[in-house]
C-alpha cells in the first residue's frame, strides 16, 4: 500500500463546515486533512457564482462565531451578503487560520471504504489513496446539481449553463436571447439581473413559487457596530429559535386565522415592508395550519397581483399550493422583472419541457430560440452528495442500499454499519432549515468533542445502533407530521428528483436537538456502539 497517505482524520470538503472542522481538529492535535474537489475553499459559494447570488440569512448572523476578533474585525457592506463577498470571507478565514496548508484542492473522493479489521477507511481520490480513522463528510447539503437529461440537449449549438455550477470568468449575456428554466431561489435570484443584460429573457415556469421581497440595502455601521458590541448574546439568543435566526421582530403566538382582518393586513404589511423570513414568523401556525397559511398565501398574491401589470403573467406567476412548503424565496425586483417588454414567461406545469433543439427549447409544441439557456433546476438535495460518492460500510454494504428507503440516521451526524463517518448537517439534522453556519458550528463541535473523548477513552471505532437510527428517522418524520411541509413536492422531501425515496429529510427545531445531542454525548453516546 505505497503511495497511500495516512492521516487520522479526513474531512471532505472546504466549505464552512470543511474550513472549521479542519480549524478545530488541529487545535485539538489531531492530524487532519481535508480534501475538496475545487480549486478553492466556499463550497457552495464557490459554486455557485451566478449573476444575483445572495445568501437569504443576513450577513451579521450568517457568519462564524468561534472567534471573537474574527466577528469584530470582519465588516460586511450589505444586509445580506452577496456570493463574491461570502466567498471573499471564507477565503479570509482560511488565510487567516493557515488552513489551505491543510487541505489538497483539485481532489475529488470517487470512493470510500471501511475496513473492518482495522478500523479505518480507505479514501480513493482523483488525486490518489487516502487512509483515516475517522472521516468527516461536510460535503453540503445542495452541493450536488440537479441538472435534468432533457431529449436532444447535446444538440443545442448555444450555450448551456447551470446556477449551481456557474463559470469562474463570469457569463456577459449583454444583446442575447436568454431562457431559463425554473422558479427556485437561484431562478428568483439571477432572473432579474440576467434581464437587465439580456435582449430578450424567457422564464420556464414548472410552479410558482411564493417570493418575499428581501429588502436588501447597504449595511447601516451604526447597525454593525451595535450587533458587535453584544455579538455574544446575539448568538445565545439565536440557538434557543427554531431555525437558529434572530428575527426583527418579537415571537408571536397567535393564530393567523385568528387575527381581525385590519391586524392581520397591519402585521403581514409591516413584514413585507422590512423583508426577509420574520414574515414566516408573523404568526405561530403559519406552517401549522392549513387556513392560516391559506391566508397568508392570498396575501402575498395579492401583492404579486399589485406588481405584475398584466393580470394573466400575475395569475401564472401565483402559487396555489401551501405558502412555506416549498423552500421560500427572498427577491429583489422578482416579481417587477416581468413587466419588461423584453421578459416573457411561458407555462409549462402541464406538459414539461418537450425537448431541447440545436436552436433553443421546444415546450408546448413551439419552439423558442436562445443563444444561451440557464438551467436553475436546483440539487439531489442532502444526500445526492454522500451517495455519489461509492460509500462502503461494514459487511460490505453500499450506502446507496442501506439508504434505498431514504435517508437512516442517527442525529444526522452517524449512520448504523458505517462506523467512524460522520456527516455534518446530514439528513435527520436541523441543517438547512436553520442559519447553516451555526448549524455547522453545533455540529463540528460535537465531533471534535466525541473524536476527544474516544482518544481518550481509548476507542477505535463509533457506530450509530440500528435502533437509535429506527426511532430517530420516526422521530424527524413524527415532528414533521405535526407541521404541512411534508403536503407539497419540495426538495426537503427528495420529491425534485425523479426516482427518489420521498422522506422528509431536515428536522424541524434546532434547540431540542441540541440539547439531545449534548444529553447523548453525557450519557456516553447513547444510541452508539464503542469499541
Ligand atoms: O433549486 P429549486 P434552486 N423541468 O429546487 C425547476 C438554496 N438556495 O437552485 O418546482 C422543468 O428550489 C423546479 O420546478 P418544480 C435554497 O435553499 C439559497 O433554485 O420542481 N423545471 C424549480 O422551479 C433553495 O431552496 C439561496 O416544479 C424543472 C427549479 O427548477 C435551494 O438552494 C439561493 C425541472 C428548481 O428550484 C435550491 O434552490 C439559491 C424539470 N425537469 C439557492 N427540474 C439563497 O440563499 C427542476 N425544475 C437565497
């Protein structure tokens, strides 16, 4: 076994989770490399570099807090951080860490397996042969783009681009004819900047989606200044809400179908006029409550009504299904941009896109002529990622069978006959219905932690039961039961990706999970096998 490089612990991956899990391992003394298919660190900021990216958490809270100097000395500009920013900063934190002497870029895994007799795992790389004990998977939860085989695409002569994949240089679309197909928040995002450069832009529109205006404006310093000087409360404050963000506005309680129709207009207004997710939070019941969220989706299409001019493109642009199921999205100028005489959006929830020629795409039976077509057609979402990657386990098992019915694990940190990986923000973990960079930070800390105390407990190898594994999964699934995200084909349920298991992957709630993770790694990690 020349030629196969031995380290303790291999993280895969150099996005936020990757950069800290390297960070704390070494502070630990643990000799740590990480290995990442890019030429750089960002993971999903470096990937997607599309016109209009923008990170929906506002940039003083979507930031690491590990560090104290860190936090005060980095100054962002807007309320929301664009990806050349976000990128600018996880490359800050790299450098000023010394983690690039850490990490081997241009290296993608194309393989992992466990051997049971020692207890270690073999990574096989574009780049080579890896051996560790202990593997950490922070390969993201959208990191794998979903980029549909649609009939004749190898014959279009334009060119072709994906939002999760965009060109390093940069696309200038200045005077061509643009299509684009879907309406997620990268469609929602890059739309209204591809139009102001674009002769003429059309939008594929599979389903509507419901958009909140962001609101996004230059960063006030007084604003910055005070969210530093009380960063720390800030931050405990953020891990005891649901999805770990701090809202503008106080919790409610009350019910949404409840409220007097000049409460609810005055409460939903004031929401739609500051911007971002506390709209999401005007009421309790929001994703609780079919009427209320009834509600509060005829609101937001009444707003659409009031900004598309023509009543026909603002009925098709109008969603029908339950508000907030769906992943929503924060817009700049969405719903304006098809006022544009250059803008045309053409409907194709009934029939698809039939195929694509060597002049453009054809739906509906006509065809439409482009230079260029954007795919925005999204991710294989939380676990396309760890499957593409040939994951073999103990006794032989392949992570793809073991997952066949969906996604099993424990915590969504650890999966039963896969001893020693883990995977930070996994399926079964809050993830990426809360501010990802404390999630993250949560979840690296908690297995620095348990490496520590397997190395001094002297264990070699941690394995998630099959019984801890069977009620967690009932677990996520019960607590989502309660709420109506699982009503609707979103990517949280798989349902984006034809042929996939439907299981609803994130846990809804990030304070009582951790505190479960904290009691688990008290009561000397229950729920796992150590030997
Ligand atoms: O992807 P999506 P995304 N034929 O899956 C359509 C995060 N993110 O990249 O709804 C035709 O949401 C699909 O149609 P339908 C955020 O968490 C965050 O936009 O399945 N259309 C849909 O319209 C987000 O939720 C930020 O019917 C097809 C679109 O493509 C997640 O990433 C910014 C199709 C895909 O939407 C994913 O967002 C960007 C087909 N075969 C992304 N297949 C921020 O922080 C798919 N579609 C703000």
């Amino acid at each position: 076994m020349n030629n196969t490089e031995e380290h303790e612990v291999i993280v895969i991956g150099a996005g936020f989770a990757g950069l800290y899990a390297v960070y704390l391992l070494r502070k630990s003394g643990f000799d740590v490399i990480a290995l990442e298919r890019g030429s750089g660190v960002g993971g999903t900021w470096y990937w997607n570099r599309y016109p209009g990216a923008r990170c929906d958490v506002e940039s003083l809270q979507y930031s690491y807090s590990f560090d104290k100097d860190l936090e005060q000395d980095w100054e962002w500009s807007e309320r929301y951080a664009g990806q050349p920013e976000i990128l600018e900063y996880a490359e800050h934190v790299a450098h000023r860490f010394d983690l690039e002497t850490h990490i081997q870029f241009d290296t993608t895994v194309e393989q992992l397996d466990f051997n049971e007799a020692t207890s270690n795992w073999t990574v096989k790389t574009s780049g080579g042969t890896y051996r560790a004990q202990f593997v950490i998977a922070a390969t993201g939860c959208l990191s794998t783009a979903n980029h549909p085989r649609f009939a004749g695409i190898d014959e279009f002569k334009g060119s072709l681009y994906h939002t999760g994949k965009w060109p390093h240089e940069g696309v200038d679309f200045t005077g061509q004819r643009v299509g684009i197909i879907g309406t997620g928040s990268s469609a929602v995002q890059s739309i209204p900047v591809i139009a102001e450069q674009a002769a003429h832009l059309t939008v594929f529109q599979r389903t509507p989606n419901y958009s909140i205006p962001a609101h996004n404006e230059p960063l006030d310093p007084a604003v910055q200044a005070d969210v530093k000087a009380n960063y720390e409360q800030l931050r405990v404050a953020a891990r005891t809400e649901r999805s770990g963000i701090i809202s503008a506005f106080p919790v409610n309680e009350d019910s949404a179908k409840a409220a007097s129709d000049l409460e609810f207009q005055d409460r939903m207004n004031e929401r739609w006029d500051y911007g971002g997710f506390s709209f999401y939070r005007a009421y309790a019941d929001i994703v609780i409550d079919q009427e209320s969220n009834e509600r509060v989706a005829h609101y937001v299409r009444n707003r659409i009504a009031e900004v598309v001019d023509d009543p026909a493109v603002a009925d098709l642009l109008s969603p029908s299904n339950t508000i907030a199921c769906k992943r929503p999205c924060l817009d700049t100028r969405y719903y304006e941009t098809f006022n544009l005489d250059h803008v045309d959006l053409v409907d194709i929830a009934d029939d698809g896109i039939e195929r694509i020629s060597e002049r453009g795409v054809v739906a509906g039976g006509i065809e439409y002529e482009f230079d260029a077509i954007v795919f925005a057609t999204g991710f294989d979402a939380m676990t396309g990622t760890l499957l593409g990657m040939n994951i073999t386990g103990r006794d032989g098992l392949r992570l793809e069978t073991a997952w066949e019915a969906g996604p099993r694990t424990y915590l969504g940190l650890s999966v039963p006959c896969f001893p020693n990986l883990f995977t930070v923000t996994g399926p079964g973990s809050p993830s990426v219905l809360t501010n990802m960079i404390m999630a993250i930070e949560q979840h690296v800390e908690w297995i620095r932690d348990c490496l520590v105390d397997l190395r001094n407990q002297g264990h070699r190898s941690i394995e998630a039961t099959d019984d801890a594994a069977d009620s967690w999964v009932e677990h996520v699934n019960a607590i989502a039961d309660q709420t109506l995200y699982p009503s609707c084909n979103s990517w949280y349920l798989g349902a984006n990706i034809p042929g996939k298991a439907r299981v609803f992957m994130p846990l809804i709630g990030f304070p009582p999970y951790a505190e479960k993770c904290e009691q688990v790694a008290t009561d000397g990690y229950s729920g796992f096998a150590l030997t």
